[in-house]
C-alpha cells in the first residue's frame, strides 16, 4: 500500500481516442504530481498542483489536460496521442515543503496504436 | 537553479559485494537530499533522505548514505549486495526552506546483482 493509488495500471489506446487517467491520495498532501517515464530518458515532470491550483507545466502538449477537483485527487485527460506518448506516467504527492519526500504511485503504463 | 548528476547509468556488483552509487549535486541553497529506489512495474520509494544535522543518513533495506558538502555529495552505499537489490536508484535533491519545493531528480542508476 502506497498510499497514492493510481487506475487504470495499463492503457492501450489508439490515437484518435480520449482517456483519462486517475490518481488519489489519503495522505493529507495538499501537492500532487504528473510525471513521464520513458525508456532511456529521465524522469520528467509534466504538472505540479498545490491546493488545487496548476503551479507548474513544463511546456507539456495541450493534448495532455490535468484537472485536480481537490487535494485528494488528479487526473490526466488524455486526447489525440501520438506514438511518442507511449510510457509510464506516475502521479506522485508531497508536502508542499522541501523536506517532505514524495510518495509515488504504481503508475499507467500507456501504449499508443 | 539546482541539479544532480548520477555517474553511471548501469553499476554492475556481485551478489555480496559493495555497492556505490555515486550522486552529485549542485544548489545555491544548503539542499535537501534524497535516494529513491524503483523496482519493476512500480513507482518510486524513499530510500533514506538527509535534511539537516547527523550527515551519515540510515535508510531502509540496509542502505546508508553520506552527505558532503565539500564534495557536493551524497553516494549512496550498502556493504552486501543481495539479488532483490536489483532495481533502479534515483538521487533528488530540492532546496532547503526559501526555496522550491519541487525536487528535481537524477538520471537514474541501474543496479545490476551478479549471482
């Protein structure tokens, strides 16, 4: 048990497809994280979220569309996707305070057609 | 601006042997220092972390890590390797109080356990 749990674990989708991914957290962080992990490449960040509010998009497509309704939960709309997009996308949630680890999810491994 | 360089993409030990993975950091702030282990098919988990005071950190599964300011390091060590090490080790840093929150991470270590 993480305590960030993320669904669905695996998603295979076409290109022309909408989906949504899931992530939630009982953990009582109010900051909440999109990262993409791709094969042979770092960690990157995607979205921050702070009490609700989007205080960080590192220049990410508009094809990939955060929503946090509260602190507890995060999703990541999905639309249009190209190939690229393949790889595992993990939330993640902190304390907004430098010393506060982040507690990460399982992830969704995503495969474009 | 902060960053942290993780020399060696892949370390291979022996099963038994010392492990070292070597993290480099750099900040314009005195850091906040992490280890993160990824194992197959799952996320990322705090290993140990350095915040302030006593610079050799204990963390879990017999992992230790010392922090150096002089030498802007924070290798992580375990004096036995065992088969179920075999995973990805990832080093973050983030800024002490004043500055980000947000920590940024290295590029990642493979750990490779010979039988």
């Amino acid at each position: 048990e993480t305590g960030v749990t993320q669904t669905p674990r695996h998603l295979v989708m076409g290109m022309t497809n909408k989906k949504s991914l899931k992530c939630e957290q009982h953990l009582g962080h109010n900051a909440m994280y999109w990262y993409k992990q791709s094969a042979k490449k770092p960690l990157e960040l995607m979205f921050v979220y702070n009490f609700k509010e989007q205080t960080e998009n590192n220049s990410v497509p508009s094809r990939f569309s955060p929503e946090c309704p509260n602190s507890s939960h995060l999703f990541l709309h999905l639309h249009t996707l190209q190939p690229e997009d393949s790889a595992l996308y993990l939330c993640a949630s902190s304390q907004d305070r430098a010393d506060g680890p982040q507690h990460f999810g399982d992830g969704t491994r995503l495969s474009i057609l | 601006a902060q960053s942290v360089t993780q020399l060696g993409s892949h370390v291979s030990v022996s099963e038994g042997a010392l492990v070292l993975l070597r993290c480099n950091y750099s900040s314009s702030v005195p850091p906040y220092l992490f280890w993160y282990v990824q194992y197959p098919n799952q996320g990322l988990q705090l290993l140990l972390k350095y915040t302030t005071g006593a610079t050799l950190v204990k963390g879990i599964n017999g992992f230790e890590a010392e922090f150096k300011k002089s030498e802007t390091s924070f290798h992580l060590t375990k004096p036995s390797a065992h088969m179920s090490d075999a995973a990805e080790y990832f080093c973050a840093v983030s800024d002490a109080p004043g500055g980000s929150y947000i920590p940024t991470f290295g590029r990642g270590t493979s750990l490779i356990v010979h039988p």
